[in-house]
C-alpha cells in the first residue's frame, strides 16, 4: 500500500516553523515569512530566530523546542554548518517533515556528504522525513503556500512538478505553470517516486511534470511511474546526459546521472514523455493539460501561409505522424473553396481560399476546421494563421472554438504570428485549444499527445 | 564576371509601375500604393488600373504602355488569367523588371506551367527579368521600398533575406529581422544564386538568411554560396524534406524538394549554415549579425541557476562543444569567489558566489565575465541569469558589456529570466551581446557560429 501521509504533511501543513528566517525584509531580502504573509498562508507560521523577540509582528522563538503547539513541517534556512544541530533539535520536537534551504552538503564536498548522510539518519531514527538539502521546499497555490524566498504569482492550474531545481519551481521565471511544486534539491529522502504518488490521488492535478538530474531507485520509480502515468500524463526533463552534464549535475545536486540511453529505455517503458529542452516542457505542460487525447496519427493541417504548410508537413514526418488522406466526400467539399487549379487539400491552403471567397478570413477558417475535424482521417489539427489587424473580421477565435466544441474528442494546435495577442488570449482563455510558439513546436507537440495516446491504448 | 544589374533593377528601382492596384484603400485593403506612400519611397511611382484617372491622388494609366517614362519594375498583382497578357506589354515597355504576385502557375495545375514557361519566355525576348510568380517582390528599406501587400515597419539592419514565401518577407510575421528581402515565389527566372550575388557586394548587407524549397541550378548555386560564405555567413531553412513536405511544396512553389541529404552535404560543403526549425533560423540572424566568430570549441558557462549550468553543459556536448578546463590560475582565482565546499569553476555556480560575496549580484556577475574571458581556454560565454527586480543592483547589463569590450574577441550569448526585460532591451541595443529565448538555443547558436568559424578556417 502507497503511503503518502510524509508527502501529505510536506504539502498539506497546518503549521509551519521558519528556522533562521531573516529580519530583513523589503525588496531583495527573499524573506519567506513576508512571502508567506502576502499569499495568504492560513496555517500557522512560527518564526525562529535566537536573536529577535518578533519578525513582521509575528512571535518569534529562540529555538524549534521553544514554539508550545506541534509543528508539522519546520525550513531550515541557515548555512550548512548550522543544519545538523537544527535538524536534531527538530526531530526532538517530533516536527513531521523538514525542508533543508541550505546548499554544500551531496552537491558539495566529502564534509557535506557525511553530514547529509547524518542527517538522514537523525530524521530516521525520529520518524521525520527531509525534503532537500539544496531546495526550495514546497508550493502548493490551493492552501497559499510557497516556501521559495523568491515572491511568486499563485496560479490554481491542474499541474503539479517535481523537479531538482529552483530554475522549474514556481518564482520569478516561471517556466513551468504549476499549482503544486516539490523541490527535491539533493533528494536525500523524499524523492521523485514520493511525489508522484502524492500526485497520483490529488483531485486538483491532472499532469504531472519532472525535471530531474538522477533518480536513486530506479526499481521503485519504473513501478510507481508506470501505474501513475496510466491515470495522468507524466512529462518530464531529464539532464546530466552527457559527460559534462554529468560532472555539472554531480556539483548541482549530487545525483548520479547515469546513462542517458537507460533513462530513455525507462521512460519509454513507463509511459513518461520526455522533453527535449525546457521548451518542450512548457510546450507539453500547456499542451497535455488542455487537449483530448489523439486517437490516430492522422494530421489535417490549415494553414494560411505556404510554407507554413510545407514545414507542418515536414514535422509531421519527422515525428511519425501522418497528413491525412482526406475522404473523397471531404475533398470534393474542400476543392469548393479553392481556385481551379489548387492540387492540394491537405495541408489546406487558407490564403487561396481567403482570395477566392471573397468572403471574411474567420468564415474561411470555420469552413476548413468544420470539413477537417468530420473527416475520419483527421485525428487532429495543426492551425497555423498570421492575423493582420484588431478588427472582428481577424477574430478567429469563435470559428475554431464552435468547430471543436462539435467534434470535442480531436486535439487542436495552432501556431500564430502577427498581429495574434487577442486571439490567442482568447484560445487560451478557452482552455480548449493550445497555441504554441512555432508551427514546428505545435507539430512536436501533438506528437508527443499521440506518443501517450500509444502508451495508453496498449496499457489499458 | 558576375552581372548583378538585373537584380539591381528589382532592388534599387528609380520607378515602379503597379499594375493591377486597387482603388480600395485602408484597413484590410492591401494596397500596395498606398503603403509605398507611407513608407515615402524616394522613386516614382505609377499606378495601372484601366478603370481609375487617379489613386490616392496619384496620376493612373490604363496600361503600363500608356506611362510617358521609363519604368525599371512592374508589379503584377491581378489574377492569373491576365497575367501573360500584361507580362507582354511589360516587355514591350522595355520593363527592366517585373514582379508577378498571382499564383497558380507552377504551383498550380498543368494549364499554370504552361503559363509560366510562356511568361519566362517572353521576358526573355525583351532582356526581361521575373521575380516570382506567386512573389511578394522585394523589399528594402535603405530606400524605404516593400511590394508586399501587408504593411511592415522597415528596418535598417545588416540582414538580407532570399525567400520563397511570404512568411518569411518583412511584413507582419516580422520573423526575420531584415531590412532587404527577396521573395523568390516559384523562382522561375530570378533564383537564390542571383540573390546571393546581389547580396555579396551590398555593402549594406553583413548577414544572409535563407528560407528554400527547391533550387534549380545546383551547380551554380554550389559555386556562389561558397564564394559568398567565405565573406558573408548565409544561414538557411530548407524545407520540403521529406514525402509529405515535398508533395506540399510542389503546391506551394511548384519546386523539386529533392533529397534532403543531398542539401546537408551541399550546404555543407558550401559553408552554408543549415538551420533546423523557423525558431533557429532566427535566433541565427540574430547572433551571426552581432557577435564575433569563435576561435575554438572552448566554452564558458556562467550560470545563476545550477540546473541552468547543467543543461548548458548537455547541450556543449550534443553540439561538438567543449566545456573550458580553466587554467590554474584562472581556478585559483574563481575559488575565491565560491564558498569553501563547492566542487566545480565551470559551469561558474553563481548564485553561491554571489551569497558568499554579500556584494550586488552585478559586483559577482562582472568578476565571474572577466576571469572567464582572460582565460585562455575559453573562447566563448554562455551566460544564464534570472533578474529578480527592477532595482539598480540586477542591472548586469554594463557589466557584462564592460567585460565584453575589455576582450573584444569572444562571443557572448546569454539566456535570462524573470524580470528581464529591460537588462535585454539594454544588451540587445549595445549590438555586442546575443540574448537567446532559452538555455538550449543559446549554446545551439554558439555552436552554429562555431562551425561557420571553422569553415572559413578550413577555407581562407
């Protein structure tokens, strides 16, 4: 039986102790209390601090031991050398989890690895689990919560990562839109296969994201992440391929990259899409969260520019996917629209049409996606359109979104350029349809929908 | 000897005939007419349209015959039916030039090739040249002249664009940054070679992108790109590369994809750097045209993020470059900035070194660019940052660029994040820095540069 109760306090806490939290607070002093203050925690927060009687108005404690209520989870945001005694004080205090801020420990020198294996065995012998060392702990946007000491935008998105980096948790860059986020760092207890059991029953998550430099139980992961990614698409970032990424990652986390061919083999077996670059995990984030699944590799591409065409095409191929041979019945309806001595139907070439209609651009577009998406051929639609003004003739959004919402079970990508914001803020709003930022990443990505569709039909 | 008069006629017109101009005018009209006049082309301008005296004011004719001047290019943008006819009149007129807009020629059915050989031979008879069918015609800004139909801001950078699509003209995608630009179309007289040429001698020009789907004439296209390579770098996107791109672009320019192996092995014996997707083909234009070449495989990685310097050191490998062994020295020195246990100087960790320093992250960054650039096994940066506010301290901007010019020699590009929109603003206006859209493409960019250095080395 799966166990989540250890990740559930880290996720889920009623109390929250601040070890080492700073009385600086303001611009550039990444205080996590004040951080903490604005989103809104509704847990209690007990500052630690032997040199302040309060931080923000709020009570602070010279020590963990010192605070009279229960702590659930206890951040430990003091230098390394400080860590070992706070992590016995706070398994003393029978704190049930315990984020480590501070870096130097696997990720640093033999001093460092011993004290992490230290500290494990400390946290064991307490029943205390460790989150870190080297993280930024957790976020959780439906309790108001993110121990980053980096201010973040709380978005209630279905996506939860895990990752070993600050670069992929919810902060300043925020590459990743996510709900809920675990910062492994060195991943010394708490590892990726916990995580992703915890997200494996969270209502609230539908896609699961990973950015990892090396996983320690590779046995356990392979079991947990093939039953996982049969109920929700895992994508995940794998890094430390090469011999140089190896030595970086060594020094960034600590992990043992391992081979890379194997992570491939692995992830193939287990259902989890991997991302080639941070790209495509952005791409794949926004992309698996809204579509349907891809029930064929039939592709029918509508596209206003030519060469947009073209290069569809190209990727299509590239990627194992197939331009649908459009049906008889579809063609003959296609060929209406366009000038006499238009060869193709498949891509569907807009401009022509446009040209020939005399009609507005939208009229054209919801013409081409209802005759595509009724084609059995068509599994899915690869839309590509400059848009050259604000006025309501370029407003293609309704065309795309009534012509999806009557077929409902084909995946929509679109790549648009111009003068696009609205439109696309439209699409998005919708949550029916992913734009992406070039025709080859929305060719890639509908790619990778079919590659977890596979997985599924021959794992039911 | 090279003529490049005839695309010097299209390139640098005294005077235009627009044939086939609407009397519509404003929004959604595309009136090329009227975007000349807003544009303030120098030359002149004379419209053709049988049934108007005048356009936006404008003095028009009945034919292009009926013009009491010379004319240097016609623009033909009237349905295919006419177009032979007036391709007549034109050589008559003693045209130097003519640009045909309308499609449905070799990209079109039997009936348009016929039409299209019959036009070239035509122009041939009269010392004629085409640009097109199915063409936008061309820009350039240096004399504030475009013939697409889409109105496009114009900009005065060393970029010269030879295209065989709208997509990639100066025009509302603004893909490519350039401020000259030829859209070949079907290419049935006007071909890439003869814009090679044209650009070779621009003084204007200091960078060449291509956007191909077939050349005709290999051989000659063999031997002008690799004389122009050696003195200009030509970066290209060929599509059409597989069946089904092929199949589609028959129909868009009616070109002969041909083996795509064959265009790698021509590209590359010719210098010609190849690039993958649209998004590469612009982060090309942007780099190639401000940094410096890259005397060696030697790469310095500066990175805020330690997953950042991890992922930069994959990408080092999978593109042929090296991640820098720092000298003794320079290792003795960089030591010093990083707490005591942290175990590796490249990737240069410097979010620790700049916790260590308790200085403004700016103070970290500079020292971090200067060592690494006086090492003599580095020959170019890779630098990743996140920047965390608006305040004074995150403006890394004239450290970096002091570092820069201190060295002169070594190519920079740079991946930011957060909130950094005015530190790139500021890098990207000192023209001496690339910033890239990621990690991965920052290092892809490097290593193209570097394999355009190693031809010329290879081939001086």
């Amino acid at each position: 039986m799966t166990n989540i109760e250890p990740i559930k306090a880290f996720m889920e806490p009623k109390s929250i102790a601040l070890i080492g939290v700073s009385r600086n607070t303001g611009e550039d002093s990444f205080n996590i209390l004040e951080n903490l203050l604005h989103y809104g925690f509704s847990g209690k927060v007990f500052p630690v601090n032997p040199s302040a009687d309060q931080i923000l108005g709020i009570k602070s404690y010279p020590n963990v031991k010192d605070i009279p209520e229960d702590i659930d989870i206890a951040v430990i945001a003091s230098p390394r050398s400080t860590v070992l005694n706070l992590v016995k004080e706070c398994a003393d205090k029978h704190v049930k989890g315990i984020v480590i801020v501070a870096q130097g420990f696997a990720d640093g020198d033999e001093e460092g690895n011993a004290m992490q294996r230290e500290m494990v065995k400390t946290a064991r012998e307490a029943g205390a689990r460790i989150m870190g060392p080297n993280s930024l702990g957790i976020a959780n946007s439906f309790c108001n919560l993110n121990t980053s000491f980096a201010f973040s935008k709380m978005d209630k998105v279905p996506v939860g990562i895990i990752c070993q980096s600050g670069l992929f948790f919810p902060g300043p860059p925020r590459l990743i839109l996510a709900a809920k986020a675990i910062d492994l760092g060195n991943a010394c207890d708490i590892d990726v296969s916990d995580g992703l059991e915890y997200f494996e029953t969270d209502p609230d998550i539908k896609l699961i994201t990973l950015y990892i430099e090396g996983i320690k139980d590779g046995r356990r992961f392979i079991d947990v992440a093939r039953r996982v990614a049969k109920k929700k698409p895992i994508v995940a970032l794998k890094s430390g391929r090469g011999e140089y990424g190896a030595i970086a990652s060594k020094s960034h986390t600590g992990s043992l990259a391992g081979r890379d061919e194997i992570y491939d083999a692995v992830f193939n077996q287990c259902g989890v899409i991997r991302a080639a670059d941070i790209e495509e995990l952005t791409d794949l984030a926004r992309t698996f969260s809204c579509l349907p699944l891809i029930k064929g590799r039939g592709i029918g591409i509508i596209s206003m520019s030519g060469a947009g065409g073209v290069i569809a095409a190209d990727m299509c191929q590239q990627h194992k996917l197939d331009v649908a041979e459009l049906s008889s019945e579809t063609l003959a309806q296609v060929k209406r629209l366009f000038p006499p001595w238009l060869a193709i139907s498949n891509p569907f070439d807009a401009w022509p049409a446009f040209q020939v209609s005399g009609r507005p651009y939208k009229e054209v577009v919801s013409r081409a996606f209802n005759l595509m998406l009724a084609d059995e051929s068509v599994n899915g639609i690869v839309f590509i359109s400059g848009i050259f003004g604000k006025q309501e003739s370029w407003d293609i959004s309704q065309a795309i979104l009534q012509a999806v919402d009557a077929v409902k079970n084909k995946p929509v990508v679109c790549w648009l350029y111009g003068d696009h914001d609205d439109v696309q803020a439209k699409l998005e709003e919708s949550g029916k349809v992913a734009v992406l930022p070039s025709c080859e990443r929305a060719v890639r990505a509908l790619a990778r929908l079919r590659e977890y569709t596979e997985f599924l039909e021959k794992n039911p």
